[in-house]
C-alpha cells in the first residue's frame, strides 16, 4: 500500500498544545523569550538543583 502525500503529511504533523523542556540558568531568558515570541505561554518554572523545569502551553 503506498500513501499519498497528504496522507504522510497528516501522519507526521502535531498539534502540540504543551512542552516541558529543561534548561540552565544562564539560558532561561533566552529560551523564555524565543518561547514566547513564537506563541507559546510560560504555564510553569520550577528549580531542579541547577537547571529550570520550564512548562509552556500554546492555545490551539
């Protein structure tokens, strides 16, 4: 059986709606702002040791 084009590209897309990513702290405001800027909201930060646990969600 061989898909289609947009079948394949129904099968690889997503819609992320959150991302929990883990950054150091000489990055945070970097990652925040690039974040932000491309529609994404901070939802949650939380210190781990030495690194940020940063949690954004994006409206679909």
């Amino acid at each position: 059986m061989k898909l289609t084009d947009e079948q394949i590209k129904s099968i690889m897309q997503k819609d992320t709606c959150c991302k929990t990513i883990l950054v150091s702290f000489d990055d945070i405001e970097k990652i925040v702002f690039q974040h932000i800027s491309e529609g994404w909201t901070l939802f949650n930060k939380v210190k781990i040791n030495d690194k940020y646990k940063i949690t954004f969600v994006k409206d679909r």
